[in-house]
C-alpha cells in the first residue's frame, strides 16, 4: 500500500479519487438505464422478460417469476443446518437491536383547545432488491428485510436476479424466508427497479426501494426517486482503520484487506500517528496475500484506492476521519472510548482490537447497510425510521383559532396569500 504523511494536500488529492467511484460519475450509462426503466414503465411483463433473457439468459414467465414454496424448503434442505442456525442467530440480533428503534405516535392536548401530535405509520409496501452477480449476500437480505419487519411494513416483495437455470442461491433464500420477506420474484438489475417502481403484471409496484447493486441498479434506483422512495444511492464499500502505536499490526493488516476483497473499487486506508506500525502493517499485508484466495481482487483495490496516512499526531488523525467520513471506522488506540467522542463523521463505528469490521457485516446486529463516499456526514444507517412516515396532527377548537386568527390572518396577508387569510376569517363572519 502506498505510505503518505498526512497533509492537506494529501487529503484532498485522496478524497479527489474516492468520489471518482460514486455512482455519480458514471453518467455515460444513464441514458441506458432511462431506456429500460421506460420499457418497463410502457411495456410492463414483456420488457421484464425479454431483458431477463438478453442479461440474465433466463426464459422468464408468468408462471415462473414467483419463487414458491417448495423451492424455499428446497433451499433450506441443500444448506448446512448449522449454517441455517447462525441466520436465525443474527437475524435475532439484528431484530433485538433495531426494536430499540421504535418510536410511538404521541399527541399532546393543552387547556386551550389545541392538539397537535405525530402520527407514525409504516410504509404499506417495500422493494427489495438483492443482487446475484460475482457473490451472493444472505446478510444484506437480513439487513434490509428485518428492520422493515420491525418497522411494521405490510408486504415486503424481493427481487433478485435467477442466474441462466432460473435457481436462487439457496442462501439468499432461507435469509429472505428467515426475515419474513412476503414475495420473492426472479428479476434483477435495471429491470427489476423499474418493476418494483412502477408496477407490472407481474411484480407489485412498491412505496419504497431498498437494496444493493451494480452501477445500472443504483443509476436506476436514482432516476426513479420520486416515483418511489429509495434507501441510498450506495457506492463502493470502504473501511478506515485509526491506529496509535498500541495496535497489532497483524490485526489492522487483515482488517483492511476483509474490506478490499469486496471488489476492485473498494477503499481500505489506514491512518496512523506511528510510521513504525505503517510499516508493520504493510509488510503483513504482503503475508497475507500470499494465501488469500482474492488476492487479485485486493490487489487491485489496495493499488486505485488503499492508503496507509501518518500523521502527526492523535488529533490530526481525527480530522482525518472526519473529513474523510468512511463507511466503516475502526478505532484501534489506547483508548477507543475517549477517541469516538471526538469522531463525528463515519457510518458504522467499531471499537478495539476484538471488534473487526465483519462483525457489524454479519452478526452483532446493527445495520451494515451504510453512507457510503463520504455521505455519512448527512445520512445514517439503514434504521427503522427508513420504513416508517409520519404524519402531523392539528386539531384547534373554535375558541383557540378565534384567540390566534388576527395573527394568522396578518401572516397571510404579508405573503399575499389573501385565500389562506380568508380562509381563517369566514369562521369569524355574522352569516
């Protein structure tokens, strides 16, 4: 990895080629992905099945899109029962931890005849998309799925891509079932947002669009916000590890290339008060890829988009992370509590050496859906506030809108909306 003392130069240049790898960037594959969504939008199921057989080599039908039953219990059959034990485990965790998330309705009602409250409701019907491609994610069916549940969602509807023979990783499905996911249809990339957006004969169309996937599905979860609600716009995954000279070079090494496996994109950057662990680090990543069957993979990575940054000290390594705002923050110092209080900006905070960035992906139970690109400056977490709305409450007695009529009418009038002021006025005219 490339060894940089930490300037403002340096920073900048870096956070120059991270954004390079925002969905944003890639505008030349817009007017594709338009293209689909509005066959999709005109021509519903024939659109959905002819790309299905153009990308995925799938004969898609009417009869086949929906994934029964039977082919669930199929899936449950062909995994290993302890396997199927650690979903159940982690979608309890994940559960336990997003139930503290719930927010009740409230209303407030004053002597003076006035009511004002919050209404929260679930959203009636969520999509989400699961991708298929180069792996399968059991854990993101999890993520998304469990929390909507939690939530109170009526009617959750998953798409995921079937691959030539039209089979579903059976690890995507015991996840979906486990998570309480309501329908499940083989449909994947562009095609299936733009299904789930807008409906076809086929797939139900959705309040909302929850999910990962390649370029053509957050371009096509992009362009159709605003028909529909959608979580992010995610792009690559990336980790920063924050380390003193108290931290095991060993541990920091491998921490960083969990990361870099995801794909080429990905970003692993360490940054660091102690130029002897940089060091360090760099030599037992060249261990490691010795025996790492996605060597090629982080290579690749670590080469575009890792990082290893000494700074000078503790405090410049904070604004560091700060300003770099990663998806995944490590905190490996002498004392990890008293370093978050001073980290603002990051999606998913782990603290100590015996808590890896893979137990947030996998296990503990906080969503490992994150802001990624440096958006976790302004976004959060996929949480249970993402598959809820809230509507606001008013009710006002004759007696309290008389005291306050004048004033609103005076509002009004100063905007030159003289309808909104008469509107309060007529309720106080002799008839």
């Amino acid at each position: 990895m490339k060894i940089v003392n930490l300037t403002p130069d340096s920073i900048a240049e870096i956070q120059s080629a991270l954004l390079k790898r925002s969905p944003a960037q890639y505008t030349e594959y817009e007017s594709k992905v338009n293209e689909i969504l509005a066959n999709i939008r005109e021509n519903g199921d024939k659109a959905l099945f002819d790309y299905t057989a153009k990308f995925d080599g799938f004969n898609l039908t009417p009869e086949n899109i929906k994934v029964t039953r039977a082919e669930i219990d199929e899936a449950y059959a062909k995994l290993d029962a302890q396997y199927i034990e650690v979903l159940k485990e982690a979608a309890a965790n994940i559960r336990g931890f997003h139930e503290k998330q719930l927010r009740n309705s409230w209303f407030e009602t004053k002597p003076d005849g006035t009511l004002l409250g919050m209404k929260i409701t679930a959203i009636e019907r969520l999509g989400v998309y699961v991708p298929g491609g180069k792996a399968a994610y059991p854990s993101s069916v999890l993520m998304n799925i469990v929390p909507a549940k939690v939530a109170g969602v009526d009617r959750i509807i998953m798409c995921t891509p079937p691959g030539k023979t039209g089979v579903i990783d059976p690890g995507t499905l015991v996840a979906a079932d486990i998570a309480g996911a309501d329908e499940i249809y083989r449909a994947g990339g562009a095609q299936a947002i733009g299904a789930m957006a807008f409906g076809t004969e086929s797939i139900p169309k959705v309040y909302k669009i929850s999910g990962p996937g390649n370029i053509f599905v957050a371009l096509a979860k992009k362009a159709v916000y605003g028909f529909v609600s959608i979580d992010s716009i995610a792009g690559p995954s990336e980790v920063m590890v924050l380390a003193d000279e108290t931290a095991n070079a060993h541990y920091v090494a491998a921490d960083l290339l969990s990361q870099a496996e995801h794909d080429e994109l990905a970003s692993a950057i360490l940054v660091t008060t102690d130029k002897n662990l940089a060091d360090k680090v760099n030599e037992e990543i060249e261990e490691y890829l010795k025996t790492l069957s996605r060597a090629d993979i982080i290579r690749k990575s670590l080469d575009n988009y890792g990082y290893i940054l000494v700074a000078s000290n503790l405090d410049e390594a904070i604004e560091t992370v700060n300003t770099v705002a990663s998806e995944h923050l490590e905190i490996l110092t002498a004392n990890p509590f008293e370093v978050m209080t001073k980290v603002r900006n990051a999606g998913a905070i782990f603290l100590g050496e015996y808590s890896s960035e893979p137990l947030g992906d996998y296990f503990a139970g906080p969503n490992h859906i994150l802001p990624t690109n440096g958006t976790a400056r302004f976004f959060s977490p996929v949480n249970v506030d993402d598959f809820i709305k809230k509507s606001s409450v008013i009710y006002y007695s004759k007696e309290a809108l008389k005291r306050d009529s004048d004033k609103i009418q005076l509002f009004a009038n100063n905007e030159g909306l003289t309808a909104h002021a008469n509107s309060i006025k007529v309720r106080f005219e002799d008839k």
